[in-house]
C-alpha cells in the first residue's frame, strides 16, 4: 500500500499544484514524490513535533499538505495536531504508516484511531486496500480541513477490483441478513473470509467497510442494525476508543443492538509474533459472530 | 551684474541654498535618498519594495522617482546590484541636510504617531482589567509596543489566510488575548464599539479557531510552536517567490523549550532569510540564547527596555540581512515594568529621547 500511497501522491501532484509534502529526512516514505516534484517536497531532519509545525505554516500560506510518517511516531506530537492543526482546521493531510505485527511487532500502534477521534474537526479514514486507498487519498485532497489516514505499510490482500469512495459513506463488500460485520483497513479482507466460512454454518453475513470512522456513516450502521438485529466491530485496533467504540456509542443511543467487538485487547509489544496472537483473524470473527448470534 | 564666489557664501546664504535646492525634491524622493543612504539594500527592487511597505507609498510613484533621481545622476543603478547615491548625489543629500536615519533618529511622525497609538493602547487595558477584575497587566502589556510597532509600521492589512504580499505575523504566546484586542482596535483592525470588556476578548478567542482574527495569521496555542509554524510560512514565502517577510512574536519563556531550537536550526538550514522572531522577556534566561542563535548562523539584534524607537532601528536592521534574524527584547525586571507602566510621563520622555 506504501508503494501505491507514492504513486497516487505523484498523480495528484499533477492535479493539485499547490501539493505539498514533508517528511522526516532520515526516513523518507514517498521518494517517488520527491523525485517528480523536488519544489513542492520538503524534507528536514527533525522530530515529528518539527514536521507538524512547518505542515501547518504552509497550510496557513494556503498550500495542502501531506505529512507522512509511522503512526507511532505520529501519536508523539498530538498536542500539537490537536492545538495547531485540529483547533484552526488546517489543511494537512496525516497519513500514519501502520506497520502490520507480522513485519514489525515492536512498532505497531493500536491507538492511532483513539487518538485522533477526539481531536476536534478531523477526519479519520482507514483503507482496506491498494486500490480503495487510491480513491480514498483523491477524496481526502478534495476537501478542506485535517485528515488522518492510516496506510499499511505492506501491500496486503486485495479486497477490491474497482471501487468508488465517498467520505463518510460506508462500503457495502457483502449483502446480508442475518448478522453485520462491520470492519475497516485490513480487517475488511478478513470479515470477507469469515463470512465465506459462516455461510458453511448456514449464516448470511453482511460485510461493511467503513473506511471512515469519523464522521461515522450513522445512517449504513442502523440500516444494518435493524435489518439485522446482531453486529460484530472487526478492526486492527484497540478494542478501546477505535471504531468499536465509535458504533457501541452512536447504537446506544439510535438503536440498541447486540454487538461484539474484534479488536486488540491489551498490546504491550512483547510477546505477540502474530494476528493470531492478537485474536485479529477470521476464525475470531466467527466466533464473535456465534456469540451475538446467540444473545440476539 | 557681478556673482559673489561661491565660497565666500555666509551661513543665511547656504540656508538660502539649501532651501532652494529641498524644493527641487518632492516628499517621496527625500524618503528614498534617505533610505537608500541608510541602508544596503540587496537591489532596487528590493529597496523599492521595502520602502513601499514602510511608508505605504504605491511602487510605481516611487518608480518614477527613483528614474528621476538617475537622470539627474544623483543615484546610480547597477542591474542586480546595490543601488548607490553617488558623489555628487553626497554632496547634494549634504547640503539638504539629509543624513542616513541611525544617525539622526526615525522620522518624527512615525515615532509621534507610535506613541500616540501606544498611549491610547495602555489607557484602554488599564481600563478594561481595573473595571472587570481580571486579567494580568504584566502579559498583557508585554508584547503590546511590539504589535503595534509592527502592525503600523510594517503596514498590515486584513488577515486572509491565502496568498498575499503583505508579511505575516505569527503570535507564539498564551494569555494575551487583551493585548491582541486592543492592539488590533487600536490600529483600526477590529471595529471599535466602545464596548471593549473581557466578553469582546472571548468572542474574538471564539472565533478565531474557525476564521482567523484580522491582522494576525496564526496564533500557537502550544508552547514555542510559533516558531515551527513560521519557518513553514517562510518557507511557503520563499518557494513561491513572494518577497514578504515573517515576524513571529514570542515571550522568553519559549526559550527553555526545545522545540524553538529545532525550528532555529531548520530556518538556518533551510536559509529563512525572510524570517524575523521577536522575543520579549525580562531577561531572566536559562543557557545562554544569544550564543545558541549565533551558532546557528542567526542575525541577533538586542534591544533594551521597551523604546518603540529602538525597536523600529532593529526592525531596519533586519531587514537587510541575509539570514533568520531574531531581535531579543529586555523589559527587565517584572516589578520595576508594572511600576513604569503606569507613569505615562515617564515612558514618553524615554520615547523621545
């Protein structure tokens, strides 16, 4: 996804002349960029604090701004994404690589959505795959205002063949009736392979890809709700502040519904190799699903 | 009808002379001889632009004068080179007792409408913080004479937060919410309703996060970031060719944060030629900053006390530099500041000194 992140940069470089993006020098994500557009790409060794300042000194000359870098790093300068970028609505686009704990255990980040939720007037998007996140970074281009976007640093499996996105609407991957699964970023690929595997028990599930968690697509999440009566939250997170969060807060209030969630429990960073480790795969999610299916 | 040698011409006569010659130049042109002997400025455009902007006189008036001024060869133009007055221009800018401005001090109407503005300023906050009950007279005066020197000398118009030629002014300092307001009314920014309370202070604060308060085109809400947020502006200035500057209007307590000296090292690095960071502080400082801004490779101009004068020579003398530059303020001790505050007398004999 890194890869098809600096492609789509370089299009859109193009499209946008007042494209800019600045990066930590000694760890330079979009070199594609940098190549193509040496003018609009700044580069400076210094901590991440320092890259958010120059970001929002370009946003208020009237430029956008991609600030990419390690969603770990990202969450050490979140006062002042909150002070600076969040409060006065800047145009900086944040995209944190996530790194997956099959590559790197020790810095991956199960917070980054938690964090960034509350930090008034952003938007949060999770791409489920190379070609979602093509549309998904030309809609977050197209509008005004702070947005935090995580982007896999691996190229994943691939969910979609040809999708269209729209900001704050969710993607319906899979129709179904009997239970929601509602999933985002790599997870989506997952809720896939268990409903394929639920449909054996005889369940039809419904596979949703919200790939923005904030705003949150209320109105998908109660057609669900409704239509369905159980939902599980599928996502490469915290079970604590992310997306689960997100939907257990707007259900109790529009639409009681059972719900499970799938999500990090408690993540130290020792210890755990892999998904399975993290209770992160589709024989978890079956699971989940069997249990709300009882309690509906 | 026989003429008397030059030299034997007595004191009225030269008076004589000289007033003769004065009238041969019109206001504008005495303003640019005046500023091209003071200062070296990079090129004509450059020293064009720069008075423009200081005394708010359209580019193509000064254009044409300056054309008059080589005609007459007073002034001599090289392209892409520091514009000279010439020998004959010397002897003639002599005559008409026209000198360079550190040696005889600002123009007297800019320092006497400084002071003007800086009175009515500090009347209207004593007011506002005796009558609420609230609010610290020592911030908010601290950066009040740095603001309105620069909003009325540096000629700032409304703030918009797209790309224009005006410089830019970053706030990187908290609790200064009265001085902003009444820095801004009182140099015709916000609309005065003669209402000027804590409530105005709120609502303006309210807006600002959505709009943007006129006149000023970021405030930092963190500590020391102001600094970080115009090396971006700056940076934004210098790769799209406009030649505008970017002041950045801190207090002494930034300086124990590492987060400046991240950002002065980036404006050297990054050759920030066009950015300018006002510190105000009572010179209790930790380390020893001068030394640190030195080694960066910044250009240090320190001014004592609050003289509004001294801080417009400063504010000339950055101008023409060809590195970041940051003139450091001492007000001195804190106690000894609110006490002179409130003697109006004393600080304007210590204005026209």
């Amino acid at each position: 996804m890194r890869l098809a992140f600096g492609k789509t940069l370089v299009e859109l470089g193009l499209k946008y002349k007042e494209l800019y993006v600045v990066e930590v020098a000694s760890n330079v994500i979009a070199p594609i960029f940098a190549e193509n557009f040496p003018e609009r790409f700044v580069s400076v060794d210094v901590g991440v604090q320092g890259l958010i300042g120059i970001a929002a000194g370009l946003a208020v000359c009237g430029k956008k701004v991609v600030v990419p870098t390690y969603t770990g790093l990202l969450m050490s300068a979140w006062e002042l994404i909150k002070n600076t970028i969040g409060n006065t609505r800047l145009n900086v686009k944040l995209v944190g690589i996530h790194r997956s704990i099959n590559n790197d255990h020790l810095s991956s980040c199960y917070e980054d959505f938690a964090f960034m939720r509350v930090i008034p007037n952003i938007v949060i998007e999770s791409p489920a795959d190379s070609v979602e996140l093509r549309c998904c970074l030309e809609e977050v281009l197209g509008v005004e205002g702070p947005v935090y976007m995580r982007v896999y640093e691996d190229e994943g499996e691939r969910v979609y063949d040809d999708c269209v996105c729209r900001l704050g609407v969710a993607n319906v991957v899979r129709d179904g009736f009997d239970v929601g699964i509602i999933a985002t970023g790599y997870m989506v690929f997952e809720a896939l392979k268990a409903a394929k595997e639920l449909k054996n028990y005889g369940i039809d599930a419904a596979v949703l890809d919200f790939h923005t968690i904030k705003p949150l697509d209320t109105n998908t999440l109660i057609k669900y709700a409704r239509a369905t009566g159980a939902l599980v939250v599928a996502e490469e997170h915290n079970i604590l502040g992310g997306l689960g969060s997100s939907v257990a807060e707007t259900l109790i209030k529009e639409y009681p519904t059972p719900t499970e969630f799938v999500g990090v429990k408690e993540f130290r960073g020792y210890g755990v190799k892999s998904l399975e480790d993290l209770g992160l795969t589709a024989s978890d999610i079956v699971r989940a699903v069997k249990r709300v299916m009882k309690v509906r | 009808m026989e003429t008397p040698p030059i030299s034997s011409l007595g004191v009225s006569s030269v008076d004589v002379l000289r007033g003769v010659l004065r009238r041969g130049f019109n206001e504008n042109q005495l303003i640019i001889l005046r500023e091209l002997c003071s200062y070296d400025y990079r090129s004509l455009t450059h020293a064009l632009r720069s008075i423009s902007r200081k005394y708010g006189i359209p580019l193509s008036t000064l254009k044409t004068n300056t054309k008059i001024l080589k005609e007459l060869g007073i002034i001599e133009i090289n392209k892409g080179k520091t514009p000279k007055i010439t020998q004959t221009g010397k002897v003639v800018l002599e005559l008409i007792n026209v000198r360079p401005i550190n040696n005889v001090g600002l123009d007297y109407r800019v320092v006497k409408g400084l002071s003007e503005k800086i009175r009515l300023a500090r009347d209207y906050i004593r007011k506002t913080i005796t009558e609420s009950y609230v609010g610290y007279s020592e911030d908010s005066l601290s950066v009040m004479d740095v603001l309105i020197t620069l909003y009325l000398y540096r000629g700032y118009g409304v703030g918009d937060r797209g790309l224009s030629l005006r410089d830019k002014l970053v706030v990187s300092r908290k609790y200064v919410n009265p001085t902003l307001y009444t820095a801004l009314t009182v140099v015709g920014l916000v609309p005065d309703d003669g209402v000027l309370s804590f409530k105005g202070f709120e609502e303006l604060i309210q807006k600002y996060s959505e709009v943007g308060i006129p006149g000023i085109d970021f405030i930092s809400q963190s500590l020391s970031h102001g600094l970080l947020v115009g090396c971006g502006m700056a940076l934004a200035l210098k790769r799209d060719g406009i030649p505008a500057k970017v002041y950045v209007v801190g207090g002494s307590e930034d300086l124990i944060d590492e987060r400046l000296w991240d950002a002065v090292s980036i404006a050297s690095r990054l050759g920030l030629d066009n950015l300018v960071l006002i510190t105000v502080g009572d010179g209790r400082l930790v380390g020893d900053p001068i030394l640190r801004w030195c080694i960066s490779g910044w250009h240090v101009v320190s001014v004592e006390g609050r003289n509004p004068t001294e801080l417009l020579r400063a504010l000339n003398e950055v101008d023409t530099v060809r590195s970041p530059s940051v003139i450091a303020i001492y007000t001195g001790n804190n106690k000894e500041v609110l006490t002179k505050e409130y003697e109006l007398s004393t600080y304007d004999k210590v204005l026209y000194e």
